[in-house]
C-alpha cells in the first residue's frame, strides 16, 4: 500500500528512527550539507539493513561502501575523507523517509544513497528534494523514481537501467532470438517492480507480433507454485516471463521441471544473484534467460569483482555491483566541485563516460536515469553465458 506524500512527511517527523555506524566511520554528525570547509565530507547510506528486503540492502550497501573505502583508502578528495553514516530503511517505505529525514536533519549529510527497493525510493524524494539533497537509488528500475508527471525530479537520480529497458529487450529476445509466438506471464503482485515488467512485457511482445495467452500471480515468500504453473502448462506456450527476484524464481524454476515444463523460462535483473542456481538445480535452469547490468566474463568489470571478493571473501551479486556503481558517481561528483549538495547534485547530472563497476555510464540529464549497456545471460548447465549485450542508447 502506498501511502500520500503528505503522509510519509509527516511520518518522517513521528517516527523513530534507527541509525546504526558504519563499517568504516563512527557515528555522529558531520560536516556536510553543503560545507565545503568541514574537514570531512558526510554522506548517508539508507538501505534495508532489516526487514523482508534487508538481502537486497545489505549487499547494495557493502557496495557502496567498498567505493567510498577506495578513494578514502587513496587519500580522499582534497585531503578530505568521506564519511558515511548508516540508516536502516526496514524494508519499508515511511520508515526510509524517517531514516533520510534524521540523516538529513541530525546528521547534516551532503547526498544520500539508496533505498534498494523503489517504493522506499520514492517515499524519501520528497524529503530529500525539499531539503535539496541528491538521491542516487543503486536499484530502483521503476520510472517513476526519477521522472513525475512527465518532468524530472531535480534532486534524484539512479545508477540502473529502468524497467521499460529491461522487458524490451526480453520481449525482442523471446521473438528475434527465440521465434516466440505465445508467452504466459507469471508475475509477483506483491511487488510494483514485477507488476510493471510484466506490463510492458506484455505490450512490447504482442507489438513484435507475440501473443500473452494468460497472466498469473503469486507473492512473495510463496513457496508452492505447482497448482499455478500447471493452469499454465494447459496454455502450451513458447516461453513463460516470470520478473521475479531469484527466492521464487529459482523455486518456480525447479517446481516448474518437475511438472515436465520444458518451455524457454526468461527473467530480469531480479534474478541475477549465484543462490538462483543453489535453489533451482544447474539442470533446471537450462534454457532460462534473464537480462542485467553486466556479465562478470567481461574484462571492463573484472576490477570490481576482484576488490569486492578481496574485501568481503565473497562473489558479488548484482545489488552490491549497482551499489558500487552508485558510489562510484557519487565520488566523481564530489571530485569534480565544492563538496555540496547542489554542486553534487549538479555533477551527478554531467557525468560523462563515467568507469563504473558494471561499465562505462553517461548520464541522461532529462530524465536522470543512465545510459548504459544491458546484456542477456543463459544459464547453462550450472554457469552462466552471454548471448547478446547490447549497446546504451544516446
């Protein structure tokens, strides 16, 4: 349920927040906000560190913190160190504008990073947009994150491609790659990032010339799928889309074999975590497709899995490689002026080329979403292939 804006304002005030430190700062305040001449630059990370996002939040949130450790470790920007102080979201959306409304308020910080998830995004822009404070949202794929009634918020930005992109390129892929006719939804109504990926889907396969025989839903945390996905066997189609995140989808995958369901299986970037192969089964996962942020067989990319595996002795998945890459700009826009929110916020929407951990991103400034590229991964025989990368537009 999505509650006004008024609302979420108001709650930000009444509610009580939790702030943990970080791994790499104390806590207390800093001297951010706009001070370029404070001895430290502060910066709030507000991610779901508890609650039924917290997967998603905490490995965003050790990316970002890896880029933030990296120009820290290689002196800081002029001298200056960049500090980070820690907010927990929840895994809910009033409680994401509490926790940017104290780092904001009681902690002075000059930008902000995350939520994961994008209605806690978009809950925490109006706060920060009135407190002109930049946002940069690692994950949030919705477009409204960063684009209102048709114009763009001026203080909010994200480091993903957006969720038109994403099931474009699936719906070209099941028809240009695949020779798909038909297609079955099967779609998570319990979350706006499924909803609006199964939409567009829809739309852009049957404007290829596809036809969507049957949508159906589940929700989160559901563990039986097989009642489901048999109505769906009945309607025989050439691929079933299911934009999920890997829990269900890899439990929907492997109850989905069982049932003899044999047809193509694509997916998004929701999918893009190791654990999908763990709870599927490697023989399973034959013939799915899923697009993402990047294929870590690149070469452009091998720089950020290495310090990521040396720093936390684990692969990284894709939250914590967006969350990387949100650090990433947020350090180019303090390198490139004064230190301050609105000099920030000004950088971040000329970042141009930009090296980043998932590649090289340019920012769109009308709509402050990046421009990127986007690749389409096979899972095969328990690894994974890269069968088409395609270029970013503008």
């Amino acid at each position: 349920m999505f509650f006004g804006k008024k609302k979420f304002k108001l709650a930000a005030f009444l509610a009580g927040g939790f702030l943990a430190c970080s791994m790499f700062t104390g806590c207390g305040g800093g001297g951010g906000g706009g001070n370029a001449n404070a001895d430290e630059i502060v910066v709030g990370s507000n991610f779901e560190l508890t609650g039924n996002h917290a997967q998603y939040g905490t490995n965003a949130a050790k990316g970002f913190k890896l880029a933030i450790q990296e120009v820290n470790d290689a002196g800081g920007v002029n001298g200056k160190k960049i500090k980070i102080v820690d907010a927990d979201s929840k895994s809910d959306a009033a409680e994401s504008v509490n926790a940017a409304t104290k780092l904001i308020s009681d902690n002075n910080v000059v930008a902000l990073v995350g939520p994961a998830v994008t209605a806690s995004v978009i809950a925490e822009s109006q706060v920060a947009t009135d407190s002109k404070v930049p946002v940069i949202a690692p994950a949030a794929t919705n477009p409204d994150v960063t684009v209102e009634n048709g114009a763009v918020k001026p203080y909010i930005f994200r480091a993903c491609f957006i969720d038109p992109q994403q099931s474009e390129v699936m719906a070209q892929f099941a028809t240009k790659e695949l020779s798909a006719k038909t297609a079955v939804l099967y779609i998570d109504s319990s979350s706006d990032y499924s909803k609006s990926l199964g939409k567009i889907f829809k739309e852009k396969f049957e404007a290829n010339g596809g036809k969507v025989l049957m949508e159906e839903f589940f929700v989160a945390k559901d563990q039986d799928f097989k009642a489901t996905l048999t109505k769906l066997q009945g309607a025989n189609a050439d691929v079933i889309f299911v934009p999920a995140y890997y829990e269900e989808v890899g439990k929907i995958v492997k109850q989905a074999r069982e049932l003899g369901i044999n047809s193509a299986i694509l997916g998004t970037d929701g999918w893009d975590d190791s654990k999908v192969v763990e709870i599927a089964g490697a023989d399973a996962l034959n013939n799915t497709y899923f697009c993402t942020h990047y294929f870590e067989g690149d070469t452009e990319v091998q720089g950020f899995i290495n310090a990521y595996k040396n720093a936390y002795k684990e692969d990284p998945n894709v939250f914590a490689a967006l969350g990387y890459d949100a650090g990433k700009m947020l350090v180019d826009a303090i390198q490139r002026g004064d230190g301050s929110s609105e000099g920030i916020r000004g950088n971040i929407e000329t970042i141009k080329d930009l090296q980043v951990g998932t590649g090289k991103i340019t920012m769109d400034a009308k709509t402050h979403n990046p421009i990127k590229g986007i690749v389409v991964i096979e899972n095969k025989n328990g690894t994974r292939d890269l069968r088409a990368k395609i270029a970013p537009e503008g």
